[in-house]
C-alpha cells in the first residue's frame, strides 16, 4: 500500500484523505486502505477527510457512495468535516482546464483510443501544434515537466519509464467527462491534503499527478 507525500510544505498540519469511487460497495481492499489512511491521519493528530469520485456516471452504481459511508461509519471510520463530492465540483475543473489552456499548457486532440493503440499504445502528440478546438476534442496536459521516479513512503523509489512519464496525458475526455488525473489533483490542492494513503493499483499514476501539481 502506497504512501504518497505531496510536493507541500512540510509545516502545513497533517491531512489525509480516503476517495472512493462508487461503482459499488466498499470491498475489502478499499477498507483496508481506508483504515491504512485513518490511522496514517489519526496517529499524526491530523484530519481525516472523504471524498466521493463520482466523476463517472456510466460506471456508478446507484445508491453505492451512501454505502460506501455507512460501510465506513460501521466500522468506526469517522471523517472530519463534509464530504465532498466530485459531481459538484465541475465549475472548479473548468476553472483549471481555462487557466491551463490560457498558459498554452493544453492543447485539444481528436485522436482515438483505437487510433493510439494501433501506434503502440502511448500517445505520440499528433495534435500538439495542429490548434483543434474544444469540439468532439479531449483536453491534453502539454507535458513540460515529466516526472520519472519519485520516493514513496513505503515502497521507496518508484521509476517509471520515460515514455509514460513524458506523454501528454489527458484530463479531460472527448465525451466531456473529466479524467481522474485532474479531479484528483485539483481536489487534493483544494483540500490542503499533505499525504496519501492508497492501493498499490494506483501507484504509477503518481508521476502525472505531481507532474499536474
């Protein structure tokens, strides 16, 4: 399980965090994380906040985040403070996609997931400099500053390769949903969240994330 510290000052209180997605009930290993962060956070004298990623309505199942919370409080779990909920968070995630693309650090592609991964599978930025607009377009991080490792708290230095590191990622899809690289880094910032607990499942995505940061 994945500590992840944030590119934040270490003088700024201790706060973590636990993020489900609601595609259904809190199985095992989301508990087990869950408790891995609450512990994390309550053995820091910190805070301990929940928030719901339900940025993807195909793949939700109705009625799962208030399961997700009750299976939480069942077990003893208590958050601090409101749960926050990714769907109402649109407005913000449009705010950051305007000020990235005004800085020129996005650009809008129409490549197809066929099309990447008949080229291999990554992107190769054959819509960096063609200046497409939003329409039937998915949004790209014009990546400047690729992340190739970084220190995880408990698995220690984790490489990545440099293809992976270096590609224009998208953050938000041609369909118009928002992509979990930037809800959850604009989410993390917003809330002041100093450390991350979660499932190794999710530990190569770190070096987008602190590229984004």
């Amino acid at each position: 399980m994945p500590v992840n510290t944030l590119p934040s000052p270490q003088t700024r209180p201790y706060t973590g965090r636990f993020a489900p997605s609601p595609s259904g009930p809190l199985h095992f290993g989301s508990l087990i994380a869950a408790l891995g962060s609450f512990l994390q956070a309550r053995a820091q004298q910190g805070r301990w906040l929940v928030r719901i990623e339900d940025i993807d309505p195909p793949r939700e199942m109705a009625g799962a985040a208030s399961l997700i919370l009750q299976t939480l409080a069942a077990h003893g779990l208590e958050w601090d403070g409101e749960v926050m909920y990714q769907s109402k968070r649109h407005g913000r995630y449009d705010e950051i996609i305007r000020q990235l693309y005004q800085a020129g650090d996005l650009y809008w592609c129409r490549c197809t997931r066929r099309e990447i991964m008949a080229g291999g599978g990554l992107y190769r930025g054959h819509c960096r400099d063609l200046g497409l607009g939003a329409e039937g377009c998915a949004a790209r991080l014009r990546q400047h500053h690729p992340v190739y490792h970084f220190e995880d708290g408990l698995q220690g230095r984790i490489a990545v390769p440099a293809a992976l590191a270096e590609e224009d990622f998208i953050i938000r899809r041609r369909d118009g949903l928002y992509a979990y690289n930037l809800a959850v880094v604009v989410d993390d910032m917003d809330s002041g969240i100093t450390e991350i607990v979660r499932g190794a499942d999710l530990l190569e995505p770190t070096v987008r994330q602190v590229a984004l940061y």
